[in-house]
C-alpha cells in the first residue's frame, strides 16, 4: 500500500479499523490489516471521515468584508445594496487572490468540496472568469463547483438571463436563481419556470436561493418542487435557504413537506446565516429563521448545511469550519438526540456529496482516498469540539496537519493537560 491508517474510528461507531490506500483510492478497509504500507499513519482511535463538503457558498464575495464599508445593520438588504456598490470596484486579480487564500483555508479545515455562487449580473462577467481560474489553479487539491447566480433577478435585471447563459457557455456548472428578489409572486414563479426549463434543456443541475425570507406567502420552493417532476429533474435540483417555511402555518407546511419529497427536491439550510439574517423585523417572541431541518429529513429530504458567507457584505464572521456550521445548525434546530446530532454531521459530509453528485466520495474499497482525521472520537465529539484536523488527505497525500490540541496546566493537584475529550482509546 502507499499509505495505511491504523486504528480509526469510523463514522458509522466502528472501531479499531485499518485503511489501505493505493494509487489514491481506498483498496481495502477492515481491521488489523496485513498489508503494509510505504508511509502508515496511526490514528489512535481518533474519527477518520470523508472530507467535508460545503453545498452553499459565495467565493465571489469572500474575504471582502469592509469593502467598500461595513455593514452598519447586519442585514440582508444592507448586505445585497453592499455588494452593489462594490462590484463596479471589482478587480480579477483581488478576486483570485481572496478567492484561493479561501482555499487555502478550506483544505487547512478539511473541506474539499464546494459549491459556490457566482454572480452573473454584471454585465462583465469578471467573477465569473476570475472564479472559473480558481476553479482551474485548485483543481489538484479542492473540487470547486460554480452556480450561475443572478444575484438582482434573472428577469428584474435587463442582461441576467444572456449573461446567465453566457457564463454556462464559458464553463459555470449549475443554473442559480433567486424567485423571491423578482419584482412580484408571479414573475418569481416565472423565473423558476424559465430556468428550469433551460436546465432541462442543457442537462445541468439546479440551486436557487428560494423563500430567503420571513413572508409566510413566499412559497417559490413550491414550484421549484412542480417544475422540477413536470421536467424531470428529480434528483439534480436543490432549494437552497428555504428561511420561509420557518414562518409558515403548519396545515400549509404539511402539504409542502411531501410535495418536495415526492419532487426529489434536496435542501440546503444555511444555519450561521440564516440564524443571523433572518427574523430582523421581530421584536419578541423572535422567529429563529432556520428553514424545517428536522421535520425536512424526518420525510426523506437530503438536507445539507452549508457556510453560505465568510467575512463578507453579509457576515463579518466565518473560518471556513463546517464544523461550526454543524455545531450552529443542531442548536439552531433542537437537534440534540444523538440521532440528530449524527445527522447534523452527515449534512456537512455525505449528503452535500449526494447532492453535488461527487463521484467516488465515501469509506468503502474504490473510493478516492479523500479523508479527514479528527481529534475525537465520534462524530458528535467532532461538532462539540470543532475538532483538530490532525491530517487532511487528497487522493492519499497528506495536504494539510495539525497537532492535536492540548493544553498544559500549572495547577497544584491536579493534571498537567486540559483534556476536552470525553475519553481517548
């Protein structure tokens, strides 16, 4: 073997497991392997995962928190108007550079997958060629996938539409939309239609920003789900927020939930933002704004989590760390039974996966070697402890390490470490 991992953990509770790498991919994985390899990496227990996998990101706006001023509100609006003002000062070097220093600290933390929203309204297209060069320089290392979004309305904006199929001609991945920016209910539903149909006919897949909102009434995801089975589409669309059906009656959400099920719709919750965003208007009691995660997957939902924003126009916070986002999503939704939490873990890994359609993902002989090693035991200590990535591997080479944390003590008595795990194998 080129590489074996010793003694790991698995996601799924078992222990005690061997990993055999060849040529980038899993070869064989069970306990007490023969096999030796050129390089072995002992574990000690500690919880080997695939990587993660962040399904709603704008790369086109990170890093760029405070140009050309800071959000004083903290609001959506605030934000959106923000990044107006800043796209006319847009450089493509700047945007590459932010872009791959975001890498950068996405492999340090074990992401290597992501999709990001890239806005196709300004008449340029300079993100759009700036990210599909970034696209092209992490290749080796990261998998980046680009959604043509028009940020200020696929019909509100006079060229979104031609530049939105432009920048597929030019390489982007997946049709974006936002329904619920158009201008009235109807041409929101009109948008959907329109770049569904355009999916359907170049065969790509779908992820709008759907029901961003507070309004009850802002029910886009409903035709998303619609137009989706009348073009079949299922299994290659996302709705990606989904913040409305937080303030939906439940009489009306009880029809929604297996409308999307039935549709094949995936959905993709946002937790630091929405969290952060939405219920602005509240005084108390104050809405939470995280869209169903729960009721959502209880129905055969995949539902991701995902980073959404990194100190930008809307979010002056973020490292990159899914682990956050996992750990910002169970408190957010009351996921605290250990099923829940679990599932909170793999909507930061192997649905996200599904939903991008990532071949070879996974912990089986055949996949790619593409792993994380965390300094904890289970998945759940992984969230609470926002765990160390002790390695972080690509096809089998180690791309990214970090010691394990400690922290010494000087206490009289007592010992000489702060150990934050429950317990150590």
């Amino acid at each position: 073997m080129d590489l074996v991992i010793r003694n790991a953990t698995l996601p799924d509770g078992r222990t005690g497991i061997d990993i055999g790498i060849l040529d980038g991919r899993i070869a064989a994985l069970a306990p007490q392997l023969a096999a030796r390899g050129i390089r072995e990496i002992d574990a000690a227990g500690d919880l080997v995962s695939p990587p993660f996998v962040d399904a709603h990101f704008h790369m086109d706006a990170t890093l760029s928190y405070g140009l050309p001023r800071v959000n004083a509100s903290g609001t959506l609006l605030e934000g959106i108007a923000l990044w107006g003002e800043l796209k006319p000062q847009l450089s493509q070097d700047a945007l590459i550079e932010r872009a791959l220093r975001y890498c950068d600290w996405a492999v340090a933390r074990g992401l290597l997958a992501i999709r990001t929203h890239v806005d196709v309204c300004d008449d340029r297209l300079l993100a759009v060629e700036a990210l599909l060069e970034v696209k092209r320089r992490v290749a080796p290392y990261l998998h980046l996938e680009l959604v043509a979004f028009p940020q200020d309305g696929v019909l509100r904006s006079a060229n979104a539409f031609a530049n939105l199929k432009r920048s597929i001609d030019m390489g982007v991945d997946v049709v974006g939309g936002i329904p619920h920016f158009e201008r009235t209910m109807a041409q929101g539903a009109e948008s959907v239609r329109l770049l569904c149909e355009f999916a359907a006919e170049r065969g790509l897949r779908v992820d709008m920003h759907c029901d961003e909102s507070d309004d009850p009434m802002s029910r886009h995801i409903e035709t998303l789900a619609y137009e989706t089975q009348r073009l079949g589409l299922q299994g290659r669309v996302a709705g990606s927020h989904l913040t409305s059906m937080h303030s939906m009656d439940n009489y009306y959400v009880s029809k929604l939930i297996p409308l999307i099920a039935e549709s094949g719709v995936a959905a993709i919750a946002n937790p630091l933002i929405n969290i952060t965003l939405q219920g602005r208007n509240d005084t108390y009691p104050k809405r939470r704004g995280m869209t169903r995660v729960p009721e959502l997957m209880a129905a055969g939902v995949d539902v991701a989590f995902g980073h959404d924003c990194v100190l930008d126009p809307w979010y002056g916070m973020g490292s990159g760390d899914m682990l956050e986002v996992a750990h910002m999503g169970l408190h957010v939704a009351q996921m605290t039974g250990l099923e829940a939490m679990q599932s909170c873990f793999t909507a930061i890994t192997e649905t996200p996966a599904r939903i991008l359609g990532l071949e070879g993902y996974g912990l089986a002989p055949g996949c790619h070697a593409d792993l994380v090693i965390l300094d904890a035991g289970s998945t759940v200590e992984a969230i609470r402890l926002r765990a160390v990535r002790r390695f972080v591997l690509r096809r089998g080479q180690v791309v990214a390490e970090a010691p394990s944390s400690a922290s010494r003590l000087h206490l009289a008595g007592r010992p000489d470490n702060a150990d934050f795990r429950l317990s150590r194998s």
